[in-house]
C-alpha cells in the first residue's frame, strides 16, 4: 500500500529541524507540498535540513523556550509564506542522569525546552491560528518513558509527560476555534549521531531485541503519523496521546514459544496428562 498526502498551499512549521525526527518531517512535509517552516537552535543542522528543497523550505534559528523565539518562528510563517496551517512541536532535550546526580540547572533546562516550549509554541501558533480562523492542527511531543519508571529519565520523563497533560487542556480550550491538538509519544527512535558512545552501543543492544518488533523505528515512521495528524484524514482524532513505538509501551518482544502446563485449567483445555 502507498499512502500519499497532498499538503500543497499549505505551511507548516516543525520545531527541533536541526536533526533527527525534525529533520526528517521537514523533507516528508515539503516532498508532499507544504512551504515548510523549519526551527532550530542548530543554524548549521538547519542549513543541512533544507539544503537541495529550494524556496519551499526556510529556515529560523530560535530557541523555543522564550517568548522572543517562540513569536520569532510562528511570525515566519506569515512573513515567508503568508499564512499558518500546522504547527509540529517536536524541539526537546533528554539528558539523563542518576536521581542522585541531577542539578537544578540541568532539570531547569529540561523543563524549560520541553515544557515551556512546547507552551510558548502552542500558544504563539494557537493565537495566530485563531486569528487567521481557519482552524489548523498543532502537534506536540511526548515519549513512551513518560509511562514507565526508566532509572536515569526523572526530568525527561517527567517533562514529556508534563506535555502529554498539557496537550489535553490545549485540546480542549483550541477545539472551539476548530485547531485541532494532538501529541505523538515515540519509543524508541534510531536518531542517536553516530558512532554511538559505548555505553549507549551496550544498552541498545540489550534493549533492541526485548522490543516487540526487534528494532528501533525510523525517524519517517515518526513523521508519518504526524502526516496523518496533520492531514484531513485525522478530522475526528483529536485531543489523544498517539504513540508510534512498535508496541514497545504494551510488552516485550515474543521470543518463546507459548506452552501452557497449568494443570489447573487442564479442564478449560481438555488436556489429559499421564
Ligand atoms: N529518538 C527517540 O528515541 C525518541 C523517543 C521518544 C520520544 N522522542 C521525542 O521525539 C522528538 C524528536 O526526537 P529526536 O531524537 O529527533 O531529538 P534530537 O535530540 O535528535 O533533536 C532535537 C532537536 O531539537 C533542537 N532543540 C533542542 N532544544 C531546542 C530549543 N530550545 N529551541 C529550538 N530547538 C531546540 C535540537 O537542536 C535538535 O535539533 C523529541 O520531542 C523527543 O522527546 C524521541
């Protein structure tokens, strides 16, 4: 099956397009006709990101955690290509330290980028879509760690489940305007710069094949659901956690073959031993 959107004319604004999942939605939204917006405090990631898609891409170095940057990235939209449309809140930061270990500074940013982002971008783009009167679809960002006790995630998992809340409230209060608020929580995503550290090379080798599928999912496998939350498609869905993790948030990978030897159900299974 081949699923092709059709977003021509319409503007798109991604956050965290310096790499990654972000960078990956910016080529998936201009290859399916969208004039593309695409934020980052990274300059030179951005400038990768949009190199070879010509006019229908531009580029905003901001930082999503203040007033001034968040205003700076949604004004863009309107000053390049004179409207807004989707507004995809994927810019996050996932440090990890030990419960012990974490500073105040470090859990401040966190909280800052993720949380005060994601409410600055949600709010900036809610406003001017309200006004503009269109309605539109603002998709925002979580993690399935956010439903998980994982040692070493006490700000990040946290602060993505901060904006699991957070989307529900914006949900509700942008749905009488007809902006529709969505947020995607991904598991595990292979965006990790390579060669990976060998710490991080030991984990995700013992981690990888407990996942139900065996692997880690592409960061387009991510943009594809913000493709469908973004499209007409998606009318009615609205206001949910969405997650795209390969079922790793439901249980671990199948790997024995299922033997049932409870003699007490010996009666529901006609089984007969001797
Ligand atoms: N990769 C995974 O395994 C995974 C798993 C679960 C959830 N997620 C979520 O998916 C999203 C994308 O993940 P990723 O792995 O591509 O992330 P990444 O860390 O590779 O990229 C994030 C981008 O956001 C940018 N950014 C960070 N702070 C910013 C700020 N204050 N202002 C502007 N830009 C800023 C960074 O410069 C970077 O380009 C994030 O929201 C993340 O929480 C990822």
């Amino acid at each position: 099956m081949n699923v092709q959107y059709d977003f021509s004319d319409r503007v798109v604004i991604i956050t965290g397009a310096a790499r990654g999942v972000g960078r990956a939605m910016v080529r998936q939204f201009a290859d399916a006709g969208a004039k593309v917006i695409a934020a980052d405090r990274d300059e030179d990631g951005l400038n990768e990101t949009v190199d070879g898609l010509g006019d229908v891409a531009r580029t905003v170095v901001a930082d999503i955690s203040t007033v001034d940057g968040a205003q700076a990235i949604v004004q863009a939209a309107f000053d390049r290509f004179g409207r807004l449309d989707v507004c995809v809140n994927n810019a996050a930061v996932a440090p990890h330290a030990s419960l012990f270990d974490e500073t105040v500074e470090v859990w401040d940013t966190v909280y800052a980028v993720n949380c005060r982002g994601t409410f600055l971008m949600t709010q900036a783009a809610g406003k001017a879509l309200r006004d503009q009167g269109e309605g539109g679809r603002i998709i925002n960002f979580s993690s399935g760690v956010s439903n998980r006790g994982s040692a070493g995630a006490a700000a990040y998992a946290s602060s993505r489940a901060a904006t699991e809340s957070f989307s529900r409230v914006a949900a509700i209060e942008l749905a009488v305007h007809d902006i529709l608020v969505t947020c995607v929580s991904p598991g595990l995503i292979d965006t990790q710069p390579k060669p990976l550290p060998p710490s991080m090379k030991d984990g995700l080798s013992k981690r990888i094949p407990t996942l139900p599928l065996a692997r880690a999912g592409e960061p387009e496998e991510v943009g594809n659901l913000v493709m469908w939350l973004a499209s007409d498609a998606s009318s009615y869905a609205v206001g949910h956690v969405y997650a795209v993790d390969g079922a790793a948030g439901i249980g671990t990978r199948a790997g024995h073959e299922i033997v049932d030897e409870d003699v007490r159900y010996d009666w529901v299974t006609g089984r007969t031993r001797s």
